[in-house]
C-alpha cells in the first residue's frame, strides 16, 4: 500500500526558487507546514547541475542573491560560492527537515471536491513510490530540463572523429590538456567557460551565429569596498549596494528602450578597448538586434577578452554547413578542425517540470491556459510557478512572489477559501491572447523554440508575465486580491 502524507504547502524543487520560498514561507506563515521535494541528492538547482569549468553567475550576488541573507564577498560568484550561501541559509534557519531529496514526481491531479493535490512520487535512491497531499502547490523547480542541454541536429555529426559535449552534461573525465576546442556559442555559457578552459587547451575558438552584447568590469563593487572599510554592517552594505545595483540596473534598461543606438555604441566601444588594435569588432562582436532583446552577458575583469588578445582564444561568426571528420565545415567554406567540439548552445525548456498535471481528471495543456501575473494559470487552482526575470536577477522574484504568495494565503485563510484559480472576467474574456512572452521584447532561442508550450498572455498587466521588476515591486504589494481576476471558493 503507498504511503500517503499531506501537508498544508508542498514546494517542488530546492534550488535558489525553492530555498528562498521555504525561507519566505517559515518565516511569513510560521503555523503552515510544508515540504520541499527535489530530485536530487543535494540542493542548488542550477549550481549542481553544472560542472563546466569556470562555472559562475552572470548577475550579480547582491541582487541575485536573497534580500534577507547578505552577500559577502565580489559581485559575480562561483557555483561554489552560490552553494556555500545557499548551504548557509539552510543550516541557519533549520530548512534542511522541510526538504526530502532523491524524490522525483511523475504526475499531479487535482480534486475540487476534496481542495486538493494529489502528487505521485518515485524515491530515487529506494524506488519505492508513495504519495503526497497537499492544498496548495509552489512549483519552484526551475525552467529548463536539467538532465539534458539543447544541441541542434547539425549534418555530419556521426562523422566527426573527436568528441561533442555540452556544457550541461560535462564529463569528469574529459582531456582539454593542448587540444583544440570548438566553442559553439556565444552566450554567458560560453563568455564563461573560454577563459577558464584557454590557459589548458592548444586553442580555442568560438564559433557564433551571430555576436552577444557583453559588459565586462571588474568583479568587484567599490561602495561595497568603502563601506567595508568603515566598518558598516554587511545587512546595510547589501541594502545599500542592493539597492544602487536596482537603480543602476533600471537606469540601463529604460537607456536601452529609449537610445537603443547610443547604448548599443557605448556597450561596443567598451569592448573595443580591450581587443588589439584594429580587431574585427563589426563582424565578431556587433549584434543585430537592440540592447536587452536577449540576456547581456557580464564578463567579469574582462577576461573573455583577455584571452583573445593573448591568442589563446579566437571568434569565428559564421554558421554550420555540417560536420567533417576533422571538425566543422562553415557555410563559408572554412574547415575547423578540433579534437573536441563544445555545444554551448542553450536548454530545452522545461515547462513545470514535464509534470503530468490533472485538474478533477481533465489533463491540463499549460499552453491552453491564460497567465495570471506570469505566476498561476487561469483554471489551474492552487498552483504557482516561480519564473523569475532575464533583464534583473531571477531571485528578486522569488522575493516578490514569496511576499504575494504569503499575502494570499492570509486573505484565503481570513475569507475560509479553500481554493483559488484565475479566472478571465467577462471584460477579460474577449482580450486579445498573445505569446507567453512578446518576441519583440525578449527573444532568446530556448525560449522560441518552446513557445508552442507556454500559457497565453493578454493585453493587461494581470494577465501578462511582464518582465518588469521595477513595476511588479511597487504593484504586486498593491494588489487588491478580491477583485484582480482570483477567484476564491
């Protein structure tokens, strides 16, 4: 007989969303019990799913990291870093009984009649199967399939005599000791693992489609360093550069919007200065679109570029004709040859995890559902889904949701509802349903290919995930819950 247990909250996943929503939910809703299941062995999400070296974050820890937990040390850090801090608020705020490991689920269903979820899980350590009920589900478990990255299905490749791997799934045992190394990519994936991987290998080049917006600085914030040196509390150094970072961050993206061209100069001239004289700036590093179309990626000290300028590292920006027994053939006709070829070219979108969800025996299609403030899902009761921000740090909205989420479950608890679905009003119903997320204003290519799958989004801020963080932080407080498209029973 499967075991069944039921808890008031169930959060599915313990990366940086679910830890931060298991802090938010202790500490907000302290009679709630509640459980955080994950698939693997340990926390961290992202930061253990990735092994490539040079692993590190592309925003910065004291926006990325949780406005309750200061951050203490420079801006951009390695995964080791990030799990070291996220170690340390599950070790000081008792989290780690909350949080079952090894417990993959397999599907989810809801009943009306008894106001709640129903969630199958496989023990993967045990496989023994069991059972969890629960009112309300938190999905936190990421956006993207951790156990496989995306490589297109170039021709030739069953040809090609070396070896293809993704950074995703990089392996223990591989030898970059003088090889030379094809990089695909041009993304933060790449932008990382070039200079960490250059110093070992023979050569190193990186093959893009076209080129990336990049910001390189140094790793380091001088008010944090000041304040420091005067021996200010690190909770008011991580509000104070927290909130500088934001309005920096602001300042940039409305330049970006309104002087797509002078941001679009300043961010290029800025990388000429660290290439050699008369470097081919217009080919390799010039994107086609505006500024904030896809996500910029920093580069920390500019050591991406320091690395072409010794030689180690050379841009090739062209597309693939096919593979060859030696390496890859570009549509121009040059042949690349290497030992090893890096497809650093992105994730397969995860939506919800793959979960099979049902709602009173009807399967749920996410692509057939309207978003309710980028978070829940018109006729969906009792579900969220934490899918933080590309042009500002993901866990800024964990914080946000976290306080909407608690503030939800206080006007549920005071009303005595015992469920809660979006639902469109009759002004809504006849609105005009676009993309999950509008082309024109962010476009990646993990998220193209997968738009097919994703709720629909409408003409208002309700019905829309905004990607706005800046507005959500002055709105979602503001929220008059009994008449924002909720339904409450």
């Amino acid at each position: 007989m499967t075991s069944t247990e039921h808890f008031d909250v169930l959060i599915i996943g313990a990366g940086i969303s679910g830890i931060g929503a298991a802090y938010h939910l202790l500490d907000q809703q302290p009679t709630t019990s509640f459980v955080v299941l994950e698939s693997k062995d340990t926390f961290g999400g992202t930061w253990v799913t990735h092994k490539y070296p040079g692993i590190r974050s592309d925003s910065d820890l004291y926006t990325f990291g949780y406005r309750f937990k200061p951050w203490i040390g420079a801006p951009i850090a390695s995964a080791e870093e990030i799990l070291t801090y996220m170690g340390e608020v599950i070790n000081e705020n008792d989290l780690d009984q909350h949080i079952r490991y090894h417990h993959h689920i397999s599907d989810a269903s809801w009943s009306s009649e008894e106001a709640q979820w129903t969630v199958n899980v496989t023990n993967t350590a045990t496989a023994k199967t069991r059972q969890f009920t629960t009112n309300f589900l938190w999905m936190c478990q990421g956006y993207y399939k951790h156990d496989k990255g995306y490589t297109p299905d170039w021709p030739g490749m069953e040809e090609y005599d070396g070896q293809i791997v993704h950074p995703q799934t990089w392996p223990d045992d591989i030898e970059l000791e003088g090889k030379n190394v094809i990089v695909i990519g041009s993304g933060s994936t790449a932008a990382t693992l070039v200079p960490a991987i250059a110093d070992d290998c023979g050569h190193v080049t990186v093959l893009q489609r076209s080129p990336t917006y990049f910001r390189a600085a140094r790793n380091a914030i001088e008010i944090a360093d000041q304040l420091r040196e005067l021996d200010i509390q690190e909770e008011w150094i991580h509000e104070i550069v927290r909130r500088k970072t934001l309005f920096d961050q602001s300042e940039f993206t409305k330049l970006s919007f309104a002087y797509p061209d002078e941001v679009k100069d300043a961010l290029i001239n800025d990388i000429r200065e660290l290439l050699p004289e008369g470097y081919d700036i217009e080919t390799h590093f010039t994107p086609r679109y505006r500024p904030w179309r896809q996500r910029l990626a920093f580069v920390p000290n500019g050591d991406l570029f320091a690395s072409i300028s010794s030689g180690k590292a050379s841009m090739v920006t062209d597309e693939i004709e096919r593979f060859t027994k030696k390496g890859i053939l570009t549509t121009s006709g040059e042949e690349l040859s290497a030992d090893i070829v890096v497809s650093a070219t992105g994730f397969h979108l995860s939506v919800l995890g793959n979960i099979d969800f049902t709602v009173d025996g009807k399967v749920i299609d996410f692509a057939d559902t309207v978003t309710y403030r980028g978070m829940m899902f018109t006729g969906v009761p009792n579900l969220a889904w934490v899918f933080g921000y590309f042009r500002a740090s993901w866990t800024l909205r964990v914080d946000l949701m976290a306080d909407f989420m608690c503030r939800m479950f206080d006007h549920m608890g005071s009303t005595g509802a015992t469920q809660v679905v979006p639902t469109l009003r009759p002004e809504d119903e006849h609105m005009d349903l676009g993309p999950w997320m509008d082309p024109e204003n962010f476009n990646p290519g993990y998220l193209a290919r997968s738009m097919h799958l994703m709720p629909k989004s409408g003409d208002a801020p309700r019905w829309a995930h905004t990607q706005d963080y800046w507005t959500e932080r002055r709105e979602l407080p503001l929220v008059d819950l009994s008449d924002d498209g909720l339904t409450f029973v």
